[in-house]
C-alpha cells in the first residue's frame, strides 16, 4: 500500500488487493478509482491533477492516469539509467514530470 496528498490536501492510497485508488478528503472516503492492475507498488499525485502509477514488475512501467482515472500514458521503466526496472524504488510528481528513484539513490 501506498499513498499521496495533492495540492488540495486530499489523500490518494494506492489499494493493491482491492485493484483502486481510494480518494479521501478530511478522512473520508470521497471516491474509488479502479485500476488495470493490482501489481502497483507506488503511486504519486501531480498538481495538474495526474497520477502516477509505478509497476516495477507486472508491467515494469510508469501508468499515468487522468484526474478522472483513464490511463493516459503507460511508460517502460526499462531505458537509459534504469538497467532493471525492480531497482526503482518510487515515483514522483513534480512541476518539470513524472520521475523514478533508482535503488533509493538516483
């Protein structure tokens, strides 16, 4: 399990079992976005809205969904700097993309 808050304070947990993103504002549930997957490891929330979703193994690759939940991109993690897509470790919003820490270090 996994989780992030957005710009407006709202919480977004990464539930893997049930295959959804679970959105909740002030400790209550607010809605449930399903997922393609259940083989997510983290998930990471953009201002603009996007979630980014890392599958290091099922898919070795990055989902970006929409702020209504359609998968908008799917990226492979294998590529320049990342030689074996089980060493990312996170991914992470920020205002320049989306970007994945390799063996907790890059």
């Amino acid at each position: 399990m996994s989780f992030d808050v957005d710009a407006s304070g709202r919480a977004v947990v990464l539930d893997q079992v049930n295959q959804r993103l679970q959105l909740f504002d002030d400790g209550v549930v607010t809605g449930t976005v399903p997922l393609p997957s259940d083989t997510y490891q983290d998930v990471a929330v953009g201002a603009d809205g996007r979630t980014a979703l890392l599958d290091r193994f099922g898919g070795a690759s990055v989902t970006i969904l929409d702020d209504s939940g359609r998968v908008q991109a799917d990226v492979a993690l294998r590529g320049p700097g990342v030689e074996d897509p089980g060493s990312v470790t996170a991914v992470f919003q920020h205002d320049d993309g989306t970007w994945v820490e390799v063996a907790h270090q890059h």
